[in-house]
C-alpha cells in the first residue's frame, strides 16, 4: 500500500513577462504519490485546454493496489488524452495547424519506485547527494540532431527549429511515451519543470536551488531566478522529496 504521508511537495506556476496566458498547468497528488506538468503548445488556440485536460485526466485515475498498475493506468490515461486530442483538430484562422497538443512529465512514486512518464520537453530532474541528474531526454529536434551526430550542441541551439517537439499529446494518432524507472533513496528530490523554467537556467543554478531544504524554498529560489530575467514563457515547477 501507499507510503503516502512522506511525501512532500509544493508547486508553482507563472505566465512570466512575456506571454498573455499561461498555457501550462500542474498536477500536485501526494496522496496519491502522483505529480505532472504539462506545457500547451505555444500560439496555438487550445494550448491552455490541451495541458489542463491532461492534468484533468491524471488527477481523476482511480488509487490501484499495485504500482506497475497504476503506472500502467498513468499511460493508458496519457494514450486515451492523446487520442482525444489530435482527433479534435479544429482548423481556424486563430489556429491555423489545427493542432491542440502539450508536453508532459509525470513522476510516480510509492515506497521504493518511482517512474518519470513524459513526451516533449517538458523535464524531471533527480537532485541525489549533492548531485543533479537529468532523467528525461526532449523529445525535440535539437536533442535528436545532436544524438545522431548530424550537429555539435551550439549548432543545434542556434538553429532556429531546434525547439520543435518531435514527441507531444495530441500531436499524432499514436503516441510514444518514453518511461524510466528507478529506485527512490533517502533524501532523494525530485524537479518536474517546462521548459519555460530551465532554458534560462544553468544546471549549476538549478542545482543550488534543489539543495536548499524544504520544497517550497526550492520552488520559491527557481522563479525568482526565471522571473529576475526575461522570461519569456510560461513556467512551471513541481519539487518532491522523498
């Protein structure tokens, strides 16, 4: 059964400086050892609609016994979102692609597992002894060009289709969800964030930040380094500690 009551976690989001509306959204279920963000996509009429129904479909799973059930129950609710999605595209001249999609990052935990669910470029980060990890890989083209060797980081960065997804909900009929599973040690806290929030920060200050003590210290020294500079997206931040 659920270890649930050690679980701590805070969460935050913003539409930043820049953007009219805020087309991310959160989910925050420690009791239910769940959390996401999601990241509508940017423009788009429906980016707003896409990341809230996400999160509106993970928060209304059932508690199973077991944690590869629900886990297994997680995918099934990301797949059948998906499928909802990309069969509403709506073609207007607001939005010219038709397309009502988002990025997600889901984190699973109960007693010693954990499980980090997502497609995009939403992220999940492992802060474990004084160190960060980066669990996730963008499902971007940036992180694919430089996976194939077709180019060198800066090259990639500076491209101006670098941030095109290449993974995203509602952005094909069928969806790959990538999943990695590990175990929980003590201390361990984990960072689930949209790319609004880490693209101006360094991991060296995303790091600093994942070292302060409780979630909410965490969550507050983040936006204030995001929100200090341009911010220019929305941002997002769900910080848990085991």
């Amino acid at each position: 059964m659920h270890h649930a009551s050690h679980w701590r976690s805070a969460a935050r989001t913003d539409t930043g400086k820049v953007r009219q509306r805020n087309e991310d959204a959160f989910l925050e279920c420690p009791k239910q050892g769940l959390w996401a963000v999601a990241d509508g996509m940017g423009g788009h009429s429906g980016g707003d609609i896409a990341s809230q129904l996400i999160v509106a479909n993970l928060a209304e799973l059932p508690t199973y016994r077991d944690f590869d059930a629900r886990l297994n129950a997680v995918r099934q609710c990301l797949r059948w979102t998906n499928r909802r999605l990309s069969q509403e595209l709506t073609v207007t001249a607001a939005n010219p692609l038709g397309i009502m999609g988002s990025t997600v990052a889901a984190l699973l935990l109960e007693g010693r597992r954990a499980a980090c669910v997502w497609a995009g470029d939403s992220r999940c980060y492992l802060w474990r002894r004084q160190r960060l990890y980066q669990l996730s890989r963008d499902h971007s083209l940036r992180q694919q060009w430089v996976v194939e060797g077709r180019l060198s980081l800066d090259q990639a960065n500076a491209h101006p289709a670098a941030k095109a997804l290449t993974r995203a909900i509602g952005a094909s009929k069928e969806l790959k969800l990538e999943v990695l599973q590990l175990d929980v040690q003590r201390g361990d806290k984990f960072l689930l964030c949209t790319d609004g929030l880490y693209q101006d920060l360094g991991s060296e200050t995303l790091g600093d930040a994942m070292g302060l003590s409780s979630p909410s210290r965490v969550v507050e020294c983040l936006f204030e380094e995001v929100l200090n500079g341009a911010a220019r997206d929305n941002l997002t931040a769900v910080v848990i500690c085991a």
